[in-house]
C-alpha cells in the first residue's frame, strides 16, 4: 500500500474534546447510520452531499474507504438551505464515524487503520473555484480541504496548508487507485470490487446514495427560523461592531424549559458559541466554531432549561477592520 495513507494517532485531548462536543450536539448515543439519517442537523446536509457509507467489514489491509462524488453538488445552493455551522458540525460527525472505524479495527487488530477518502471531482464547476476568495472557495478551506490537479500551488495556497496537501494524492484516471488500494475496497465503478446493496447506494455498484438537488423553493431567508417555530413577528435585529480580537455578548435569561433562537449575518470570519452560566461556570450549550462570510444568514435552535444564556462572537482576526454582525435571538416556551 502507499506510504501517502498513514494513520495519525489521536490524543487524549482530541478525544475529551470528541466527547464533550457528541454530548453537547446530542448524538452521542446514536449509530453512525442514525447519525446520516435521522439525526437533524446530520440528516440534512448529508442529503445534499452524493457520499458513501463507512462500511467497517470493506478495507483495503487496515484502511477504510469513503467515496465522495462531486458531481451535481452545487455549494452557493446548498449553502442557501443549510447554515455553515450545520455543515462544519456534520463535517466534524462524519469524522467521528471515521474515528470509531478506526478504533474498532485497532481493537481488533492490534494494528494502526485508517480511513482514506476517494474524492471525485467529476462535474465540479471548476470556474467557481477560480478566485481564492470566492464564497466556495472559502467553504472549502473550512471543510472540504482537498483540491485538484487542475489549479496551480499558488491557487492551493490558499485553501491548505502543507501538512494537508502532503496527504493528497492527485490521479488522472480511476484505474490509478489499483496503486493505492485494494480492489474490494474500489467501487466497481472505478474497477474495483466493492458494492453496496444494502438500498443505501443508488446504484450499488456506485456505493453512494444520490443527493437531494436544491430547489429555489427550499431558499432560506433571514426570518425562516422564526416562522419555523411559530413566531410570526421576529424580534428586531441589532448590529454590533468588533474589532480584532474582541467579543460581542449577546445574554438573554430563560424562566420556562423551552429553545432558543437565532440568527444572524456576519461580515467577516467570526468564532461563534452558546454557553450557559451557572454558578460562576460556563457550561457549553453550542459548540465553538469559526464561521466564514458567505452573505447568507447563519441561523439555528437548540433545546434549554431555565437559565442564563450566552450567544458569543469573537472577531480572530488581526485586521484594523471590524466585524459586522447583525441579528436577533430570542426563547420560545415549549
């Protein structure tokens, strides 16, 4: 097998932090299949991706495989459904599917395994891609991290750093994955053996499921999370001004079991979390993640108890230019 697939293990810190954000997300006792398919958050923005399973009993020696196909996905459009924090979270979930496949093979075995991705690019609109500041080139520093042959290193730079780009192998024809794995672990489209009938994968021999296409009647605007949860007359909006490397506290007080709300647009990259505070700690309620701009609304929910509530932004950056971030936040009794 190629020396480009290694495995890296994980620390003790890395794996407190997996627990902590399993617990706090609230799918810390569901299978990785449920994670896909039921979980919300996990549910609806897998379905807009043409991805494989995690299949633990197909490797290639100790390595798992997991298959993702470009083709029809269209990032400006799913991100007009699905807020950032959403896609970055289930990024992070499918890495943790990824974790308990190499963990149980480790057990097993007693050997070092990993996961490798096939990522095909066939179909992607590659002049989406063209300015390294453009709204999907921004998503893919944050998530996706991979690149194709197609650009030149001084495009690359700017969406990974060395460390990744060393793990990527770029080929030219599907026949070179003979040279990287084994042939039941390459779907029999790329000429392999591997197959998925288990009705997850349309078609089996493709061993991804199709994605759901984004229609313009599905387009999120600023307001939908609140209609969503009945609340027919939003709370006004307000702007807050943060310079480099400074926070901005939104605090809203909970007297009844119920959710809490919000939305937002940001001007800049920004580090977003919900805390609560009891007695002089904070307990997280939202994991911490660091937002981009993509001049679409971020927006979510999450369940809460009665209580003090903390919506914080952070501007990390070093620029003399202020973050501007517009929104509203509010409970709903349930």
């Amino acid at each position: 097998m190629h020396n480009l697939i290694t495995p890296e293990p994980f620390t003790e810190e890395i794996m407190e932090k997996a627990r902590r954000l399993r617990q706090t997300l609230g799918y810390a006792d569901l299978s990785d299949m449920e994670i896909f398919t039921e979980f919300p958050i996990g549910k609806a923005t897998y379905r807009r991706f043409c991805i494989s399973r995690v299949d633990r009993s197909v490797r290639s020696g100790d390595v798992h495989v997991f298959v993702h196909k470009m083709e029809g996905t269209d990032l400006k459009e799913i991100m007009k459904v699905i807020p950032l924090s959403h896609v970055l979270h289930s990024y992070f979930m499918l890495h943790e599917v990824f974790g308990r496949a190499v963990a149980e093979t480790e057990k097993r075995t007693g050997r070092p395994s990993s996961v490798v991705t096939i990522l095909d690019l066939k179909g992607l609109n590659l002049s989406e891609f063209l300015n390294p500041l453009s709204a999907p080139v921004q998503l893919a520093r944050l998530v996706v991290k991979v690149w194709s042959e197609y650009f030149s290193d001084n495009i690359s730079k700017f969406i990974m750093d060395s460390r990744t780009a060393n793990k990527l192998a770029f080929l030219n024809d599907v026949s070179e994955l003979q040279n990287y794995l084994e042939p039941q672990a390459i779907p029999e489209e790329y000429g392999g053996t591997m197959r998925d009938d288990s009705g997850y994968a349309q078609p089996p021999e493709g061993c991804t499921h199709p994605l759901l296409p984004v229609l313009s009647s599905e387009h999120r605007g600023c307001d939908d999370i609140w209609t969503d949860h009945g609340i027919l007359k939003p709370p006004a909006s307000k702007t807050y001004s943060i310079k480099s490397h400074q926070d901005s506290e939104i605090i809203k007080k909970c007297t009844q079991s119920g959710r809490l709300i919000w939305n937002f647009t940001i001007s800049g990259d920004v580090d977003f979390e919900i805390v609560k505070r009891e007695s002089g700690k904070e307990v997280q309620v939202w994991p911490k993640v660091t937002l981009t701009s993509l001049k679409l609304p971020e927006y979510g929910s999450v369940a809460v108890n009665p209580g003090e509530y903390v919506i914080r932004i952070r501007n990390p950056s070093t620029t003399w230019f202020p973050v501007k971030v517009t929104g509203a936040a509010d409970f709903k009794a349930e």
